[in-house]
C-alpha cells in the first residue's frame, strides 16, 4: 500500500515508474494521497497553500489520476472525498487500486502464454 507517498515525492511520475517495475505481472497497489478537490475554492487554496505545505509535509493538489495516466497506470474502482471534519484543502484524499495500464494485443494475457505484460518486468529475485 502507498499512503501519502505520491504527494510527498518531487517527481511522483518517477516513483509510478519504479513501481511500476516493481510490481509483478498483473500486480496492483493500493494508494491513499492527497489529490486536488473538484470544489473550484478548496482547490484554489490547495494551489495557493502548496509552496508553504510543501515545506510541512505534501503536495496537496497533486493530480492523482493524470500522474497514475501518465506513467502507465489504471485506477481500479478510484474513490475520493473529504477525509473527515478537517480543513478541506488539506482533508481531499484520493484512493484506489491500481494496475499497469493494458498494453494493444499482448494486454489480458500471461507470461505462459507468452502475452501479457514481458516477464522482465517482473522484479528481479521474486518468484512468480
């Protein structure tokens, strides 16, 4: 599980990729981070609280769904929301399961089958 990791890294699109590498074939994880709100004024103060709460702890308007896009991910049943009574610029939390994103024809299948994701990929040292 990856809580609050996504939002505390400089370059989350990085991370993603070393997850990404990491995960066994048709593997997910599970995340939990901070996210910008869909309220135009939370999401305004997000924004304008960032280069101070970055210096504390987080991004707190990090783009949860385009950085997991863009490295190469899918959200799997994706939920987000105020997390209880808090500050809601600070309280918007995204969370899900996520995947590789399915790849043109080899997507679906298995490294028996020789479709799927390339065995390569698997991290090194961990059985299948």
């Amino acid at each position: 599980m990856v809580a609050w990791t996504l939002c505390s890294l400089a370059d989350a699109r990085t991370g993603l990729g070393e997850m990404k590498h990491a995960l066994r074939p048709c593997g997910e994880f599970l995340f939990f981070e901070h996210g910008p709100s869909p309220e135009p004024a939370v999401a305004a103060w997000q924004h304008r609280l960032g280069p101070l709460w970055t210096r504390i702890s987080r991004h707190l308007d990090n783009p949860v769904d385009r950085v997991l896009r863009e490295a190469g991910f899918e959200a799997v049943e994706p939920r987000s929301g105020h997390l209880g009574k808090g500050l809601k610029p600070m309280a918007f939390m995204h969370e899900g399961r996520a995947r590789p994103a399915a790849a043109g024809p080899r997507a679906g299948g298995t490294p028996e089958t020789g479709s799927g994701p390339h065995p390569a990929r698997r991290n090194p040292g961990v059985p299948p």
